[in-house]
C-alpha cells in the first residue's frame, strides 16, 4: 500500500497550491480519502474528506470555500486544491485513506510567508 503526495511547497500569502495523492496497493474506490494537516508544534487535523462513490465531501470550518477536495477513482487520485492560503495554513499535509484499514502517506510540507 503506498500513499504518495506531491505538489506542495513554499507560496505568498494569497496564493495557491494544488496537492495530489497517488494512491495503490488497495480499492481506491471503497476508501474515503482524507486531507490532514499538522503545524509545528500542534496536533494532526482533519482538513477535508471525500466519499465513494458518492462523491460526498466534508470541509473543516477553516477549509470552507477556500479549499476543495475531489478524486480520480479511474486514475486512484484525490487532490486538495488550495486558495487564499495565508500563514496559518502552513504545514505538513497527510493524504489518509479509511476503510477497511486506514492508511497514511509520507506528507508534503506547506510553507505560506512572504
């Protein structure tokens, strides 16, 4: 099983970053997939989750219409695409699966400064 994001970095404030999951190793399309994130010195946070095959999607307060989740289940992808980030977003952000077992990838490291 392997869950490997990509796609982050270091941006402005205001700027945006589209982050990627690629998933293998499991039914992608029986797992919900998850965007977590942990900052420097605080505890792992759910950021956004989406379901299969509905498609269904959750968003933390902080996410809410600034962040938006979608997957891939022909290509086994789930991406966050990232607007109006500003310093607070700055973190490690984890791909999870949930399903029969959960699974986490390695993290992608956000940094918003100017």
């Amino acid at each position: 099983v392997q869950l490997v994001e990509s796609g982050g970095g270091l941006v402005q404030p205001g700027g945006s970053l589209n982050l990627s999951c690629a998933a293998s190793g499991f039914n992608f399309r029986d797992y919900t997939m998850s965007w977590y994130r942990q900052a420097p010195g605080k505890e792992r946070e759910v950021v956004a989750y989406i379901r299969s095959p509905s498609g269904r999607t959750y968003y933390k307060d902080f996410a809410k219409g600034r962040f938006t989740i979608s997957r891939d289940n022909a290509q086994n992808m789930v991406y966050l695409q990232m607007d109006s980030l500003n310093p607070e977003d700055t973190a490690i952000y984890y791909c999870q699966a949930t399903g029969v077992r959960n699974y986490w990838g390695q993290g992608t490291q956000v940094t918003v400064s100017s």
